[in-house]
C-alpha cells in the first residue's frame, strides 16, 4: 500500500476545520475586550533616559478633534518639568505641518531642546535616533498623540532599536478611548516591544 506523506495527511487533516472557522468580522461582537495589563510603578535614570513629547499642537490636540488630548496636556507638562529639574533630556516632534509656534504652550520646547518634523514614525527620516545615541540614551518615556499615529509607530520603532519602552497610559491619547485601549495592548503584545515596555502613569515614574 502505498503511504500518505505526512504534509498532505495534515492538510487533509486541517480542511474540514478550515472550512468551518469563522472570520473576525462573523465573530466581531462575540470577542471580549482584553483585561488590563500590569500598570507598575517605573524608575528611569536620567543618564539613560530620554522623554518623547509628540505632536502636541493645535491641530492635532484640540477640543473639536481629540479632547482627550487636552486633558493629558497638565500631566505631560507636570512630566516634562520634572524631567528637566532631574537632567533628563526631553525631545519633541511635530507633524510635517507643525512649527514652534503651533506647538501648545503648557509643552513647548526650551532653547536647544530639540525638535524633530516626521509622520506618524518620528525616527522616520530624521535624525532622533542620532540625537538619542549622542546623549547615551538606551530606554525612552513616549508621550504625546495620536495613541495609534505617532505612539503606537515611534514606540515601536524604538523597541525595533533595541530601546526601552516606558509608557504612561495617562499621556497618550486618541479621539476614542477604545482606540487609546488598543494601542496598549498592541505595544504590550506585539512582537517588537512586548519584551521592551514598562506601562505606568506619569505619577509613578521616579527618575533618579
């Protein structure tokens, strides 16, 4: 008698369930939204550290497109002054649109601070991570909007380098808080960062 290689025996075997799974969009009010996860309480070294301001400007942190955003303002300011009072370098970004004086008030830049303009991916055609590697930064606290724009890519794009993730939930946001949800979960389930980040709130970074 002839045999069956075992690979096809096991397509054989996996029709019958393929032709009986259901898609995502058949099952889409059946799947339960994800517990959240562990909010721990994070100590940075300024030596090391650097803190990421993104795109906190008028047109993208405003009352009529992304209110949220607003409310996360005070805590990234509150965060950005302890930064500078312990010498940890804070660096900002703005969309390709954005200029200083777009920039909101509570957040802008002191002098040498520096600044860089990219889309949703901030070490995208810029020079963050040659600015990060001269100051000797190995781990990055990301802050800013939107969760699914510019966190959610530059987060990842440093995890991708090898970086440290420290991401205060109460600094991201989005026009949707579901979508502030499945950014979370993203970076602490996806591949490149789930090894690689620390979620906290901003008043549970101690920087020493």
């Amino acid at each position: 008698m002839r045999r069956v290689p075992h690979v096809l025996l096991l397509l054989f075997c996996l029709l019958p369930c393929a032709a009986m799974a259901a898609s995502i969009d058949e099952i889409w009010d059946e799947v339960s939204p994800p517990d959240l996860p562990e909010i721990r309480t994070v100590t940075v070294a300024p030596a090391t550290t650097a803190l990421l301001v993104l795109d906190i400007e008028e047109l993208t942190c405003n009352q009529a497109r992304r209110p949220r955003c607003l409310e996360t303002v005070p805590r990234i300011a509150a965060l950005i002054k302890r930064a500078r009072a312990a010498g940890l370098p804070v660096v900002y970004s703005m969309t390709p649109r954005g200029t200083l004086d777009t920039m909101l008030p509570p957040v802008t830049p002191e002098p040498g601070e520096p600044v860089v303009h990219s889309s949703v991916d901030k070490f995208w055609n810029t020079d963050l991570e040659d600015i990060l590697k001269s100051k000797g930064i190995t781990s990055v606290i990301v802050t800013g909007t939107a969760a699914h724009g510019a966190v959610l890519h530059t987060a990842t794009a440093a995890g991708f380098r090898g970086m440290h993730v420290v991401l205060p939930v109460d600094c991201l946001s989005a026009a949707d808080p579901y979508v502030e949800q499945a950014t979370i979960i993203l970076l602490k389930t996806g591949p490149g960062t789930s090894k690689r980040i620390s979620l906290t709130r901003s008043d549970r970074i101690t920087i020493k």
